[in-house]
C-alpha cells in the first residue's frame, strides 16, 4: 500500500512538470508585451528593452523556463509586474478566499444531492423522485453565474438579507465573512449537485438489488437502516469519481462566480493578471490551479482505498 | 393445542405480469413445522423453493406478492406491516443465503456484519456485540476467530464466509432457521463440513431447519421430514426416509433415478426428459404431466388434489393410490 502511494507521488510530481511546461509555452505565445503594456504607448525603445532586460525577457525560452521552475521549486515564485510585490504573498492572500468558497460549495452540493439521491433511490420512480429529477436537471441546466446574479436579485436586492458581492476579509469576523461567501459557495454549488444527485441515485439503485442488501434485512434492518449502512457505502465509489472530476468545473466556475460576486479570490487575480499580460502571476495562478487538480485526482485515488477494503489488500 | 412454530397454509405466490396480470408461481402451498423439527425442500431450478423461503421472511421482490397465511407461533406474517416483521426477521427467523460471495457486504468487516444485528434490533452495545461475534464465529469453528473478525469478507475463502453467514443467521438465536442452498457454491469437500456445523449448531439451540436445496443427498443428511416441489407445487411429502425409499410420486422417482451413484456395470445416469415449464406454459391438469413417464389420459384432465395416504405423508398424483405403474 505504501509502495502504491509512493508511486502515485511520482506520477504527480511528472504530470506537474509536464503541466509547467504546457503552461509556460501558451503563456509564451500569448500576444503582447508585458514591458509595453507596463511602461504605456509613451515609452521610448530604450526603456523598454531596459526593462525586458530587467525582468528576464530577453534571455531564451529554455533559461526561463528553467529559471522559473527552479523558483517554484525553491518556494520563489517571482514578483508581479503589475502589483510589484511576491506573487506566493498574492497567491496566499487570494487562496483565503478561494479556498474557503470551494470547501463550502463542495460541502453544499454534497450535502444536497447525497441525501436526494439516496431518498430518490429509495422512493424510485415515485413523486419524490420525479421532483429531485426535474431539480436536478435545473440546475445543470441552468449556468452558475446566471444562478448567481438571480440569487443576488431576491436575497441581497429584494430582501437585504446577504450582500450582493465584495468581501469583508477574515479579520471583519466569521459571520460576515460566511455571509458573503454564501450566494457564491450557491451559485456554485448547485449545478455540481445537480449531477452529484443522478449519480448518488442510479449507484444506490444498482447497490440496492445486491444481495448483501437482502442479507441485511434478513437480520432485521429496517429498509432505511439497510440503505444507509449497507448500499450507500458500497454506492460512494463512483460518487467520489464525479466529485473529483467535478471540482475541475468548480474552479472554472469560481472564475466566473467570483467576477460575479466581486471577490478577491484566486479566479479574479487570474482575469486580472490576463487583462494586464502580469505573465508571471499567470503563469504561477494556473500551474497552482492544476496543482490543485491533480492533488484533488490524487485524494480521490486514495480514498477509493478507504471505500473499498478489496483494493486495500491489492494494492 | 400446541400451535405450531410454523404453518403455512393456502400459500400462493404471484409476480406481476408486463401487461398488469398476474401470474401465480407457486399454489397451494401449506406445510407445518414444530419447535425443533427439521424439514428439507426439495425441487429443480424454477420450482419457486426460493420464493417459498422468502415468503416466509418477508423479503420477497418488489413485483412479486403472496396470499394466504404464513402462520409463525400463531402470528400471521403476511398480515404483518414491515416494522413488526422486522421485529421477526432475525430474532425469531434466520437465513442461510446461496453465495456466501455476494451474500457479504464488501465494506464492512465481517465481525460487525455479525454484530450488526445485535446491536440494531437488541440494543447490544457495539462493544459486546463484537466480543459475541467472535464467540459466534468460534462456534462456526472458524480459526482465529478474534483476528477473522476485523477481517473483510473477501480475505476469507467460500467456506469461511459461509461460515460467517451462519453466525450471522445464528446471532440473534432464532427459533427458525432457513437456509436457501447453503452448500451449492461451495467445494465438495467444503460442503460436509459446513452442513455438520450447521446440523451441529441446530441441535445445541433447538431450532428448527428448513433446508431448501436441489440436492437429495444433502436433503437425506439433515432432515427427518422432505417436502417434493415441482413447478411451484408440492408433489409428495413425508419423513425423508419414506420419500426417499418408497416415493408415492413419479416425479419424486424421476428425481432419486437422477442421484448419480456408483453404478454396478457402468450404466448411464438417468435423467427427466424435458425442462421445468415456466410458469406461463405449465401443462393442463397435472403440472409434471408432460414429462410423466407413468401418466394416463386423465392425467391431462385436472389438477391433481394434494392427498393424505397416511398422517404426515401426503401425494399430489392420481395414480398414487391403488393402481401402479405399469
């Protein structure tokens, strides 16, 4: 199990590099100049070279991929053209954002469609189910920003209950800070859980006509207490599959949602260093943002261990 | 009078048909079993022995119903809403299910699948139903029953796990105990020992036994009475000494010419020409009439009432009685 570990860390650590260098190279054929686009129209030749000079810029491709690699590597992940200071620091900062909305929309839309999916499951077929169908594809249906901006319309407009965007920061308090992160943590929650509940439901389904489900009842399980102890657990590998795989679209979608919202999260500090060509910060957004995906893939991997003992033992 | 632990009678057994209709799988089913008794059931792939034991633990599938009464310690079990037999199930009935392969939930260690029950419908602690898993799983005669415990099922071999399939219908000492083929995935030389812990277990607790199984020879080891089943009706009944040395019914004959044994100079094996009918192509009068090597014309009349030659022998065959084969 170690050596399986082990193994899954090496491939990681690849699939980074290989990810570093697609990255570098699309940023690098990215049109215009970051020294132009900092120094404005006004700049005379010299200068400009001056600070290509400065940042790196004139060196070959090869040196400063190297050069930037050996950075993240070292923990040095350079400093922001635009904004001057350590892009670790900025990235930091966003992350405190970000990361707290993901957790929240994952904990929503878990919590949302693992028990409407179950109960679907369970009332197949039945006026329950028919109504967690039709939701469900609601919201798939339905994209999250536009969610977003008609749940701003009735809760911050209409009823004043959250705000409509912006956020107070950490140090404003928990409740605040929840508060404006729970339109977004929505908007983004509900197409997730839209797909989230078809999958937990048809897994339950098939889980459910087992026979150990049967044998279950057999010592006197009530139905209820058979589903949820038996078929459910049983149900949750290709349940976390989707989730893995969902939580690409999740920071996708937090790109969108945050811009929406107004917040200072980790999608808007990539839009914005695109719009101003802060190539470095880019650069180190996006190799975070698949970090991210790749780690995600990675714990997937190993709770499928946790799930299902028979893969414990083969491994 | 004493009621009997179970009765069964005028049990039918239908499923629902694609057009809405129902077809019956089982008739007229009835038998009766007392405290401590143990009853074999007999019949082919498709003679509705399983659905006669789910039946009785309320387990049945979805499109599947029964009518009539399933009488346990006087108590009707089909009248029953499923909250109060799951009061039954388990505590007053266990069962032995077919693949101990499937039968097992994956996820969960095989210790607490035996607890489980203990603990859900008697308020065990999960603490002292684990450690009377492990003496559970002692009686089964599994080795190293602590260590096995917090194993998970798929460690364990097809005979270890039927093993844990016993504990688990045994757990909450039930008064019955049904086990649906309970030897038939298993090894032969597996088999023998896991009906002796069975018939072992049986007579320390004093349940009685129903044991559904295609296999006469299983059938002859463990049960003083045998039930025939063809088709989903009962064609002969009686202790299994005297169905199995003097059958009544040509169908029970066609079966026991089925046992292989060894043969004095190598004869072939004897089968019964023909398949079980599906329940929707059954022969008019008797169901075996088809395949009847003894019938007559009137065979195909009627539907053979079930009669009784003597106390606890009963025949479904016209030809029973008086005239015998020619």
């Amino acid at each position: 199990m170690t050596g399986l570990i082990l193994q899954r860390i090496l491939s990681l650590v690849l699939t980074l590099l290989a990810v570093s260098a697609v990255i570098f190279l699309v940023m690098d054929v990215l049109p215009g100049d970051p020294a132009a686009i900092m120094l404005g129209t006004s700049a005379t030749p010299e200068t400009l070279e001056a600070l290509r000079r400065e940042l790196g810029l004139d060196q070959p491709l090869v040196l400063r991929y190297l050069a930037w690699l050996g950075g993240v590597a070292t923990g040095d992940l350079g400093t922001s053209y635009t904004y001057g200071v350590p892009v670790a620091g900025l990235i930091a900062e966003r992350l405190a954002v970000t990361l707290p909305l993901a957790v929240f929309a994952i904990l929503l839309s878990v919590g949302i469609a693992l028990p409407l999916g179950v109960v679907s499951a369970a009332r197949r077929n039945g006026p329950v189910d028919y109504a967690a169908g039709l939701l469900s594809q609601m919201f798939i249906a339905v994209p999250g920003f536009w969610v977003g901006l008609l749940l701003v319309l009735v809760f911050s407009v209409s009823l004043g209950w959250v705000p409509s965007g912006g956020f107070p920061g950490w140090q404003a308090g928990l409740a605040p800070a929840l508060g404006a992160l729970v339109l977004p943590a929505i908007a983004l929650a509900l197409p997730q859980a839209g797909v989230l509940t078809r999958v937990t439901r048809s897994a339950v389904i098939e889980v459910m006509n087992e026979d150990f489900v049967r044998t279950a009842r057999a010592k006197g399980l009530p139905r209820r207490q058979a589903q949820w102890r038996h078929a459910v657990p049983n149900a949750l590998v290709p349940v976390v599959t989707i989730l893995g795989l969902q939580f690409t679209f999740l920071i996708a979608g937090a790109v969108l949602v945050e811009n929406v919202f107004n917040l200072p999260g980790l999608g808007r500090l990539a839009l914005q260093a695109l719009s101003q060509r802060d190539i470095i910060v880019m650069q180190d957004v996006v190799l975070f943002f698949a970090a991210l995906v790749i780690v995600m893939n990675f714990v997937v991997d190993l709770s499928y261990l946790a799930l299902d003992p028979r893969l414990r033992t083969r491994a | 009078m004493d009621e009997p632990l179970l009765r069964i009678e005028d049990l039918a057994i239908f499923i629902d048909g694609p057009d809405g209709g129902r077809q019956a799988i089982v008739a007229d089913m009835a038998l009766t079993l007392a405290a401590g008794e143990t009853l074999g059931i007999v019949g082919e792939s498709g003679s509705g022995k399983s659905l006669l034991s789910l039946a009785v633990m309320g387990l049945l599938p979805a499109a599947v119903h029964a009518t009539g009464r399933i009488l346990l310690e006087g108590r009707n079990l089909l009248a029953m809403g499923d909250d109060a037999l799951c009061s039954v199930r388990g505590r007053r009935i266990g069962m032995i299910f077919q693949e101990p392969l499937t039968a097992l939930n994956p996820a969960m260690t095989v210790g607490d699948q035996i607890a489980e029950g203990m603990v859900i419908q008697q308020g065990l602690s999960w603490r002292a139903a684990r450690q009377e898993a492990i003496v559970l799983l002692d009686r089964v005669r599994m080795p190293d029953a602590a260590r096995l415990s917090k194993t998970y099922p798929h460690a364990l071999s097809g005979g270890q796990r039927q093993r844990v399939g016993i504990a688990i219908a045994l757990a909450m000492k039930p008064a019955l105990m049904i086990a649906d083929e309970p030897t038939t995935a298993l090894d032969v030389t597996v088999q023998a020992e896991v009906l002796d812990i069975l018939d072992d277990l049986r007579r320390d607790a004093g349940m009685a036994l129903i044991l559904v199984s295609h296999d006469l020879g299983v059938i002859a080891r463990m049960c003083a009475r045998t039930l025939v089943l063809y088709a989903g009706r009962r064609m002969e009944e009686g202790a299994t000494r005297d169905v199995l040395t003097k059958p009544l019914n040509p169908y029970t004959r066609g079966l026991l010419r089925a046992v292989p044994r060894r043969q004095p100079e190598g004869g072939r094996l004897q089968t019964i020409p023909g398949t079980v009918p599906s329940f929707a192509a059954r022969p008019a009068g008797c169901c075996f009439s088809d395949r009847c090597p003894d019938r007559i014309d009137a065979c195909h009349a009627d539907e053979p009432p079930w009669t009784r030659a003597t106390p606890g022998r009963g025949v479904r065959c016209i030809r029973a009685h008086g005239e015998r084969a020619p």
